[in-house]
C-alpha cells in the first residue's frame, strides 16, 4: 500500500473509528495501531485492494484486544442507566457492517472480505443494523443551517427517522434564541451560516450552557479531520443520504458526547 493510497483513505478510516468510539483520542489510537502495523508489512491482506484492507486491518484490531479496551474506556458509569441500556442494546458487529456500507460506500462484497465473513452474513448484520437503528428514542432536533432546501431536507429526514424537528436556525443568534427556548436532544449545525459566522461558534454557545450531541454538516469533511485538535466527533458529509443521516444521527445520540470546544471557520 503506497503512502498515496493511505493519505486518500486515512480521513474517512478516522470518521468511523470515531463514530465507533465515541471520541477523538480514542478512534485515533485504533487507526494509529492499524497504519503502523500496515507500515510494518503483512501478507494477509495480499489481494485485496488497498482501501479494503486498510479497513480490514482496522476491523481486526476494533474486533480484538485493542478495540475491547478502547470500549471498555468509552462504556459510561454504571449510575448512567440509559446510556448503559443503549450500549447493551446495540450489536457491535452489526454496525460495523451498517458503517461500512452505509457511511463508507463499500460494496456487499468488499464489506464481506472487511469483515471476514460471507456476503449473507453481512446482509443479516446490515439488517441487524437498520432495526436496532429503528428503535433508537426519539428527540428534539435543532437544525442550524442556512440553505432552505438542505434545511427541509434534514427536516423530513428527521421527522421519518422518528424524532421531532423544533427549529431551523440561519443563524448564530437564531440558534442560540432556539435552543435557548426550547432545548434540543440534538443539533445538526452547518458549518458557515448566513451571518458569516460558523455553526461552530453556535454550537460552543449552545454547549456551554447545557450538554447536547452536535453533529456537523460540511461539504468538506477532510477539512476539518486534519489530524489537529480539537475536531468534531460527529460529522456528515454533503450531499448525503438517508443512510448516511440515520447512522451518523443515531451513533450520536447513542454515545451522547459533549463535543470539545472548537475553533475556526471551514466551508461548508
């Protein structure tokens, strides 16, 4: 695998091992542990294309004695109850292949040679996926986003995944006054509003006073996973699916992380 091939596919391997982990540092070390060992050369992933078995690798090491420790850090405290249920609820393998599939493009049989299993069994695990999805509890969405139709769009994706819409924020004062109202289970921010300030500006100010999941949505997303800190956890790419939405939105609400206090601008 040339370095060329890896600095394509290392952004995207970032976006899911942190949507795995439910953290930065956490799904940074995975891909880290999974680009060294790559560097050191190995045979069994000969054949494979390289953007294949780089996730290959990674899934290993997630499905392994690594990524059980990185989950155990990530599990919450016991007294989180709710949390705790979701986590127990949720097939880890399933998403894998719901990920692989839904947010990454791979095919059924690429996600097959990933995973090491047989195309029906990714097929039961993709399904898997999609009911234990179904039953995430639904909440309050605040959209901050200044492109109408975009705006609409999410607002009946949200509303078909189950979850309630109440607000569309163009932007920073109107998210602010939004979330102030009436406050969100979760926000899905734009990055660029049409102030000319940034969703994440609006986002910091909604968080400082109280705790909520964010997701970011950029045109852009390599951008903004520079390997600097610190950076979204949660991040969807335009255009995007209705996969993409119900993924991205329920890893979210599943691990219901504070994003860290983010600076700068980025298109979007």
């Amino acid at each position: 695998m040339t370095n060329d091939d890896l600095t394509q596919s290392v952004p995207q391997l970032r976006r899911l091992a942190r949507l795995l982990a439910g953290a930065q540092e956490s799904g940074d070390a995975m891909v880290a542990a999974t680009l060294e060992t790559l560097a050191d050369g190995t045979d069994e992933v000969l054949g494979l294309d390289p953007r294949t078995a780089l996730y290959r690798m990674f899934c290993r090491f997630w499905n392994g004695p690594l990524g059980q420790r990185v989950r155990v850090l990530a599990t919450p405290k016991p007294s989180d109850l709710a949390v705790q249920q979701r986590l127990l609820a949720l097939t880890p393998r399933s998403r894998q292949a719901f990920m692989l599939l839904a947010l990454e493009g791979f095919t059924l049989e690429a996600a097959a040679q990933i995973l090491e299993v047989s195309v029906p069994e990714v097929t039961a695990l993709v399904e898997t996926a999609r009911r234990e999805v179904a039953d995430q509890i639904a909440t309050d969405i605040l959209i901050i986003e200044d492109e109408m139709l975009i705006a609409a769009d999410l607002k009946r994706l949200m509303l078909e995944l189950g979850h309630r819409v109440t607000g569309i924020a163009r932007t920073h004062r109107e998210a602010v006054a939004s979330a102030s109202a009436q406050r969100p289970g979760l926000i899905l921010a734009d990055i660029q509003l049409a102030d000319g300030s940034s969703g994440i500006e609006a986002a910091n100010e909604i968080l400082a006073s109280h705790r909520v999941p964010v997701v970011f949505v950029t045109a852009y997303p390599e951008m903004l996973l520079t390997g600097g800190r610190p950076e979204p956890t949660f991040l969807m790419t335009k255009p995007f699916h209705v996969d993409d939405v119900r993924v991205v939105v329920s890893q979210a609400l599943f691990f219901e992380v504070r994003p860290q206090s983010l600076n700068g601008k980025v298109a979007g």
